[in-house]
C-alpha cells in the first residue's frame, strides 16, 4: 500500500499557505454531506483542518470520500483555499481556511468508537480507561502529553545547562527497612530472594555524590504499594536531584530558575522568583498545613490570649490546659443557618476536632451558641483581630496545637474553593523550610525522623542534640504550589560524627545502625562531600501545569485506584510453572467477591 | 560547617586564568611534601590539577594541607599561576599551571579504599562492584557516565527536534503469552495476580500509535529474566521509538541522522550515512551472521560448484545432498601446525560444524590432509576464487547452510580480532535487512514469526501468503555496528486482511489470537494509522562509543552473570509478613552450595 506523507500536521495549515498544495494524515473527525459536496473535518495531534471533496475538483477523490466515516484514517493531497467570509469558522484555529483535495487515500477503516473523540467527555472514568487508547485520542488529552514531553524536555535542558549528568539507578533493588511497602520481585536465580522496586533512587543518588558525580539528576519512576487516592499512583515518576558542594541557599534558588523555566517553555507564564519562604511553624500557624494553597488569605487566628479568661468554660479550659483556640473568619458566611454551620462542624471532626464553634455577624446581630458567653470587650477584640465586617462568620476550634491546625487548615482550603476565593490563573510556588529535625514517637518512646535519618540539622541547632532534640530544625524544604506539595528534599549529613549523634537519639545502636544502613554508611567513610537535594513529582505537576485536578489525566497508561490497569488486565493470573521458576507459590484464598 | 564553592572545576583551570584567583572543591588524589612544601593533586569529574601549599602564602592553610590524605575532600582557594618550564607537566591537561592556596577547608576525611582511584586498575571485578561508588570515582569510570548522560541528551535533542514526543508506558504490567521470561511482580490487593516488568513497551506505543501520538519515543527500562552473558543484564535501557504514517524509506534515513548526530555530539566522529544495508540471506552467506563486523573482509565464499565432483567425497556428498561448502581464507596463516588448524576445528564443532577442513600454502608447498584430494584444476579454481596468496590458509565447512554459516561466521569474527585485521578506531554502520517473516518450526510443525506476528511483509510479497510463506520477506531491520546488533524494528501490520492472513499461517485461529493479544487487536479496529518503529540498546551503544567491551563499565550500578547486585546485596530475604501481605509463599529449598 503506497500513500503520501504530511507536508504538514492538520493543526498548521495557515492563511500564509493559501494557493499551496498540502497534503495531511489524519483522522476523520466528522463528514457532512451539503449539496454534493463531501466536507470532512480532518484530525492529527495538531488539530483540525477542513477538507473539501467536490466532482469538480477531482471525481474520484470524491467518490472515495463517499465511504470515509468517523475515525477512518486518510492521506489527502490538495490546495489551501482561503474560506469566503461567511464561511470563516472562529472557533477553529484553521478556521479561515479550507484544502479543496484532488487525491485522497483511505489507509484504514474504522468501527464506531466507544464514545466520541471529543473533549469535555461525559463518560464513566472506567469505560475511558478500558479504551484508553481512543481517549487518548482526545485534543485535551493529546494536549496533556504534549505538555508532559516538552516539560520533561524543558527540565533536561536547564539541568544539562547547569552541568547535571542524567545518571541511571537500578529498578531490581533491594527492600528498605522502613517506610512505605514495596514491590516485590521474587528471582529465579536465588531461591527465597527477592528484588525490591525502588521507592525513590535515595540511597543510590547519595551514594553518586560520594563518586564524586557532583550534580546528578533522573527522571525515574519510583514504586509505593500503598492504599491509593485520586493523587496517588503505585508507579510515579520523580524528578530526582542531588548535588555536592551546594549549601541549601544555592540550591534552592537554581531550583526556583529550574521551574520557572519549566512553566516559561510549557505554558509561557512567568513564574516570579525567588519564591518566598514559610517556616514550618508559621505555614501550620497561620494556614494548618505544611503545603498551605496562599493565593487566597482567610489565615488561622490565635484567640487563645482573648478566650482565656472568658466565660466560656470549653475554650478557657482548654487554654489552661496547654492547647490553644484558634479561628478563621468565612468572610460573607454570616448568613449560614445552624445547620450549615453544623456540617461544616461534621467536616472538621473528620480532621479530630471535637467540635466547631461558631459565631455569625448578620445585619447588625450577633448569633450562634456560644456568643453570650463573651464580654462585649472579648467579643471586640476578636472582631479586631479577625478583621471581621457585618455578614462574616468565625469559625473556631480549640484543641491541642495539630487538631486545631488540620481542622482549621481542612476548613480553610474547602471554604476557599467553594466560596470562590481562589484565582485558579495563579501559581503560587513558596518553599516551607525549618522542619523539626525529629518528632516524638510516643509508641515507640524514642525519637524518628521526620524525613530521613540522613537529612543535616541546621548548624546553629547542632548543640540541642544532648539538651533538646526535639527543637532541632532540618535542613530540609519542601516546595508548594497551589497547595500541593510538588516535592521535598534536604541537606545530608556527611560528617560521621554528626551521623552519629543522630543515630543515638533515634535510638540506633551503631550495630543496629549498620545492619539497617550498611553499604550506604560504609561508603561515607571514604570522604564524601557536602551533599544534598531534592526530588520532585512530576506526575503531579504536569497534572497542576495542565489545569487538571487528577493524576490519570496526565499518565498515559494509568492504574485505577485499586492498581488496576483496565486496558491490559493487569495485574493477571500467570501459569503455575511460572511460579515454580521462581520458587514461590499463591496462598491467594479464592472466593467470591474478592475485591476487583 | 562553612566553606567556599567551586569557581571552577580542577580539570578546567587553564593557562587563560594566570593571575587570577580560583576555588577548587575536589579529592585529594595524591599529597606529597617537598622541602617543606605541599603538593596536592585535587580531583574532581573534570580532572585533575595540582594545589601548592607553602609557609610563605599562609602558614594557617599550609598546617592545614599537612593533614590531608587520600580521598580527602577539601576546598581550597588560592591564585592560579604559571609552573616554571621545568615543572610543567605535559601528560596533564592542567599541566603548565598550579594554584597557591591561601585557604583551606577539610570538608571530610577518608579511610584508605580499597583500591587506588585510578585508571587500568588490576583488581577482581567483585571488588570493584562491592566498592561500586569508589569504582565510579575512577576517571574511566566518570568519563564513561559523563559520556552516557551526553548521549541521552543528543538523542532527546534531535527526537525532539524531529517532533516525536516522550511518552511514558507502564512498568507494572501484564505478562506476555510468548518470549524470553518475565520477572513478575505479586500483587497486594488482587490476591494470587500477578503484575510483569515490560520486556519492552512494544504493545504500548503501539497503542499509542493507535491513539495519534504520531511520534512517540522513550529512553526506557526493559527486564528479562534470562540467562546472563557479558552483553546481557537482567535490566537493560532502550531507546524506543515508533512513527505513524512513515515507511520504512522514510524512517532508516532519519534513524541514521539520529545515531549520527549522537555520535557527533559525543565522541565528535562524523558517522557517515546513508548506512550500506545488507539483506539478510547476503549477510549469512557473505559473513555467516546476521549481524556482522564489515570492518574487515574475509568473506565466506561458496566453493560448492567447484567441489561437487571433486574427489573429496566428504564434500561432493553434502553438495549432493542439499548442503554446501564454504571457505574463508585466513591470510597469513599458511605456517599454522596441525595443531593449531585442529584446535580452530574444536572451536567450529562448538557451532555445530562436524569438521572444519583446511588447506594451507606455504613456500610453494600445499598442506593439509585434504589437499590430495583436488585436481590441479580445482585447486587453481579455489586459489583464484579465495585470492589466495602465498602464505594463505583456507578454511572449509560442509553442511547445511546454517551450519556452515555460523561455525565460518564465528571463525571469521575469532580470526578477524586476533590477526589484528579490525581498525578499532573505525565505526562501520550497516542495516541489515530484508528478514524472513516466519520460518518453519520443525517441533511445531507450523510456522514462527521471526520477530512477530505484528510485522508487516514486503508489500511484493503478500501474494506468497497462499503459496509459500517461507519466501516472505519482513519489512524489518536490524542497525548493526562493528558486529553488534544496536537495536531492530520493523513496519508494523495495520490492515485487518493482513494480520488475520498472518495469524492463519502462524496457526493461531481467531479465537486464539484475540485470547493472546486481545486489547491490542481490538485497538486496532478503531482506525490504526501504518505504523513502525525500532529499538536501541542504549547500554550496547554506550558501551562501544566509551570502546569498552563490557556493558557493566557503562551501567552505574549493574547486576552480575547471577544477577545480583553486590553493593546493596540484592536480591536478598525478606520478612515472612511481607510475603504473606502479598498472597505468596517462597517454597525455596534451603541446601547448602545454592548458587550464588
């Protein structure tokens, strides 16, 4: 079967090419039949064009036109004709022009698709994922990829230009002692043993510092076998970046450059730097959340100095008794009914809060439960303090510092979407610096790590390692965007006598240390620089960069949310002798209505 | 712990910068101290440069340096100056010049390694792969990964260039019913299923091709479960690659660009192309191999007509039986003993050859037991044909083509590398093309797609469907460089008639082929564009652009022949809860002398 290829992609033809012969693959997108005369909107990755078929152009082109259905996929070769004016079609790209054929080639025939190749798809999510093929076929979702590509070329190009060497790490790894669940690989060639799929190339990336590779980065797929939800995929891809050398002060601002440069070459927005920066402390104070979404304000409000003394016995109590009462102020909420007010209470009790009190401004009057309990004088300093006009509504929790924070900041971020307060044209990058180096595990009574027993406390907080662990902060960052965390990283520790100290208080006797770390602290020994980094998801913003709010719509091929893949069947039952190679046998219990 | 970043990099301090002041952060290569004065050797990925410290420039900074070892890490800063003639060092690149340090700052210590960080180092293998991130300190080593990441770069450039966009496909996916072996991947929330690492993502960017990506290309990871050798590991990269709408006229010419342009942006060699192509059955019979090494000659010549009647019943009778008679002339090996022409026969019955006959000329004379045998006539004949001088050896092999293709094929490549015939500094490009489509399996009694079933036939062939398939030709090809298989691919099968034709003579019903391939051909009825691609090793490539031999020189961290990785001692136990978390249960026999 012979066929011309494309001079050009459907999506490009232009008024520059009136009186120009093209010739275009694509597929039809749809074929109207006006008076003898064969229109056919023809589809590539680019777009749409109009082709026209007329006797008169060519007979026979337009005889076999006749057949061409949706989705039946052509070569056609003709002149770019400018469209008469009333013709002009405004909503299409290539809407002032059409391509009168003379030549057409049907390459292949087509069945009716499952549902039509068309964005804004009102199909059940399971029906596209099964024919993800043609969902992929989709402008917006054709849009997506396009985007990814050029993202991930656009991250490759600033990180060769700064002198980053893409250095692959191995898949068949080996199993982590703590942390998320692995993938296992079961290995024909060592009975009982297993290989592990990494869940990021941490140790490997760190162990390419002490080689002396100074500035490496991967985009890599990472695996977790975790409980999945709508931002979570068993198989995600990471941008992943170590240097040597750099403090974090260099190394977070050439991440700021790296994204901004992401956002310029893929969607042309101008991303200011350098991106400001909230302490841990102040982002949980003032947004209950360590990935605060601040393109709107509505920030949490210490009342506790206010409410300490006050009649009302539940927020004096809990004052005195170490927590704190804190609110935010639903600007123009006023008017919700008791049993408004009561949901949004049934919202923040899924975050641990025992209850929500409110207090409503409406023309003029003060309602809700608990206003009678305040004096005139409290009830003006709050009003003050919340910047509270007629027709708001406070909200508040008191708790120990963390439920106020999650019930709060859950609060926040539902009423800031639904209330309209978020300009959804805005990124809003910030990077949330000064983690606690260490949290308390009152199960275990010991100390663990918030990040990793590797990441580098701040210098000036080395002396509380022997006082007070608990207020070191790390040398560790996280970037925000839009209230999500786009990734994470830190500074390592890279002097033994540092690793030392914090393995003491995580409990770790060397032994120990060593059992769980061996290869990786071994290598430390043999003079490895300053180092540290970051890793970034890219999934997820690719899937923020594209204006989507789930992940599948920005991987090609993803899983459902019980780590299905739909299209191919996977996971599958595999033939017993398979298992006998690899010396491992199902203990799965059959039984109905085993969960899909 | 503060201290100065790099300026520059050691090996990049050049003449250009005399007077100037530069800081260096690197690894101590070698210290020594001359009448009081220290000489370091500071490395760093870029080199090497040579730091003096003296009483004279900072007495702090020279008690300092006196510390220093071995692999320690410092950073030092100081003025670059120009060595006397008598101390310049023409066998290094920074050689006319050396940096006086004022200040320095030990970054970290370092035990003595295990082996010097050094080029042409004479150590077991074992060791370096246990000691890996001191091994890729080695320059050979971080020249080798500097290379590979340029390469990486230089094919994404010119994909992206060439608008193909880099999708990514799954690596938890379904188990293929034909093929190498898969490494499987137990599932958590679907008892007893299983997911399969992608021996490829062949299906996939297929189905993507289906979707109207057009170009799709990925840099990807690929396992298979096999049997190792020198050139096999057990995950592996290709760069993968599919078109729509191109031939395969379209797609080799631009495949040659791309290795060309790989090869200039890294290496600086100006490949040259059009690439020769060679059809298949032309590189069995002229170098008994489907991939050869056309660096040199020593082609096999077909001496059957010559000694079909010849008094060497040996030879008469295996032409009288549908075989054939080969020969390559060894030139210069007219002086080999019986012995040695004996031990070039056991290594020929490695390759199933039942003898290899020989005739050797020298000083006038004519030797080998087989000689006697052939009319002056005949002999004359065979001088001529083989161009054969005085000096010369001649090697026969009599037996079905096959067999006489790869035992003359593999004497060919032995002969070629140890009579020095090969230009090593050459690159000799070639396509091998023209492919069998399928071949008859004897045990089977049907025929076998050579590469499979979804490869398109030669369009001049498609009437051979009815009335000889072993006659069909494949459009597929295979890059061949220097006697590798870079990579293959072919023109994929995209018209109903055709695949179903295919499937009938591979013997699949169509119940048969829906059960095997089932998503994909249904995928294929929705409007498939004519498609193709190819796959190349990148691991392969790598390797003969750095001139290694050994794919672990070019893999970070590579598994060995058992697979296993000896740094992070995979694949290892794991808890009895995880398994039991993942449905499976190991059923190793614990013995004694378990293979390692």
């Amino acid at each position: 079967m012979e066929w011309k290829q494309r001079t050009i992609y459907c999506g490009q033809v232009s008024k520059e090419l009136v009186g120009q012969e093209v010739t275009l693959n694509g597929w039809v997108q749809k074929r109207r039949d006006l008076g003898g005369v064969i229109f056919i909107d023809l589809r590539d990755r680019e777009g749409l064009v109009q082709v026209v078929f007329n006797p008169e152009y060519n007979k026979e082109a337009w005889e076999i036109a006749d057949k061409a259905r949706s989705e039946y996929v052509l070569s056609v070769t003709g002149k770019v004709v400018e469209r008469a004016p009333e013709a002009v079609n405004p909503k299409l790209k290539t809407g002032e022009i059409e391509v009168h054929i003379h030549t057409i080639t049907i390459l292949n025939e087509a069945k009716t698709p499952a549902f039509p190749i068309e964005d804004d798809l009102d199909v059940d999510e399971q029906i596209r994922l099964k024919y993800r093929y043609l969902d992929l076929r989709r402008p917006e979702m054709q849009r997506n990829f396009i985007l990814r590509s050029k993202a991930a070329k656009a991250f490759r190009d600033f990180l060769d230009s700064n002198g980053f060497l893409e250095v692959e790490t191995p898949m068949l790894t080996k199993s982590t002692p703590e942390g998320a669940r692995d993938y296992l690989v079961p290995s024909r060639v060592h009975p009982g043993e297993f290989y592990a799929l990494p869940q990021s190339p941490q140790l490997f990336k760190q162990l390419l510092m002490v080689s002396g590779f100074e500035r490496y980065y991967q985009i890599v797929r990472c695996f977790r076998d975790e409980d999945l939800r709508a931002d979570r995929q068993p198989e995600f891809t990471q941008v992943d970046i170590e240097t040597s050398f750099l403090s974090m002060e260099d190394l977070l601002p050439m991440m700021e450059k790296m994204v901004a440069h992401v956002f310029k070459q893929t969607i042309g927005v101008d991303v200011p730097t350098p991106f400001p920066r909230l302490t841990y402390a102040e982002a949980m104070a003032r947004y209950g959340s360590d990935k605060p979404d601040v393109r709107f304000g509505m920030e949490l409000v210490d009342v506790s100095d206010l409410v300490a003394n006050s009649g009302f016995k539940v927020f004096a109590s809990v004052v005195e008794n170490g927590g704190q009462v804190k609110a935010i102020n639903a600007k123009g909420c006023g008017h919700y009914s008791r049993k408004e007010a009561d949901d949004l209470g049934k919202f923040a009790s899924r975050y641990g809060a025992k209850g929500l009190a409110w207090i409503g401004f409406k023309d003029g009057e003060v309602k809700g439960p608990i206003a009678k309990f305040f004096t005139e004088a409290e009830m003006q300093a709050m009003k003050e303090r919340l910047e509270v006009a007629d027709g708001d509504l406070l909200l508040f929790v008191a708790d120990k510092p963390k439920v106020v924070a999650d019930a709060l900041g859950a609060l926040r971020s539902k009423l800031g979407a639904e209330l309209g307060l978020i300009d959804e044209s805005k990124f809003a990058f910030l990077w949330v610096v000064d983690f606690p180096l260490v949290e308390w595990d009152e199960d275990a009574q010991r100390y663990v790590a918030l990040h990793h027993p590797f990441t580098r406390p701040k210098d000036e907080d080395l002396h509380l390692f022997e006082t007070d662990p608990s207020k070191m902060r790390a040398q560790a960052y996280d970037m925000v965007l839009n209230g999500y965390e786009l990734g994470g990283g830190s500074m390592r520790i890279f002097k033994r006598d540092v690793q030392e100290k914090m393995f003491k208080i995580l409990g770790h006797s060397p032994e120990d240390a060593r059992e769980k770390f061996g290869f990786l602290l071994d290598a430390f020994e043999y003079g490895t620089p300053p180092h540290g980094g970051i890793a970034l998801g890219l999934d997820r913003l690719i899937m923020l960069l594209a204006g989507r709010n789930n992940l599948r719509e920005v991987i090609a091929f993803p899983k459902t949310a019980s780590a299905s893949d739909l299209m191919v069947n996977a996971p599958g039952t595999v033939e017993e002798a398979q298992l006998k190679d690899l010396h491992i046998a199902s203990i799965a219990e059959k039984e109905d209505g085993e969960e899909a």
